[in-house]
C-alpha cells in the first residue's frame, strides 16, 4: 500500500472509532473537578458548600466583572511600578522624554 493511502485509511479508521467511542458515551455525565474531587473531600472533612462567591454575576456579566478588574488592576500595577523602576527617592520624579534618568 503506498504511504498516502495507508494514512488516509488510518485516519478513517480513528475517525470511525471516535465516532462509535462518542456515541457510545454521548449520555454519560461528564463531572468536572468540582463535582469529582472537591466536593467529596469537602464532604468528608465535614465542609459543606456554600455557594458562589459572586452570585449575582453570571454569563458574560461576570466575563465582563473579571475583564474590569483585570484592567484596573493592570492600570494600578503599571502606575505604581514607576516608583520601583524609575523614581527614586533621593531624586525628585521626572517629565516625560526621559532627561534626568539614572541609570544606576
């Protein structure tokens, strides 16, 4: 069988289990690390669940509430790491264009 042909018959070989292998498992629940692991051993130090921590924020809401966040907190870090790289102390804070940096 030439190379090409032997590829193509390989991958229609995987690509017809796959689809026998998701059918077969199509109704199986699929529980994610929560439902599969945290929650029992919570349950059995005695932990119970108490809810989300942001509830009233779902979907694309909370998608938006982290992207804010995100931003702002970026904003924050950028504007206060001048005083760790640029400004010193002993050296009163520069304008813009860079004169009067040091570079030691």
């Amino acid at each position: 069988m030439p190379a090409p042909l032997a590829r193509r018959a390989c991958a229609a070989a995987l690509q017809l289990a796959g689809s026998f292998w998701l059918a077969a498992c199509g109704n199986a629940s699929w529980d994610g690390v929560d439902e599969a692991v945290v929650r029992r051993v919570a349950e059995d130090a005695g932990r119970h669940d108490t809810g989300p921590l942001f509830a009233g924020l779902e979907g694309d809401l909370l998608l938006f509430a982290f992207l804010w966040a995100g931003l702002l907190a970026g904003f924050a870090l950028g504007y206060f790491s001048r005083v760790l790289f640029v400004e010193r102390a002993d050296a009163p804070a520069v304008k813009a264009g860079g004169e009067g940096l040091r570079a030691d």
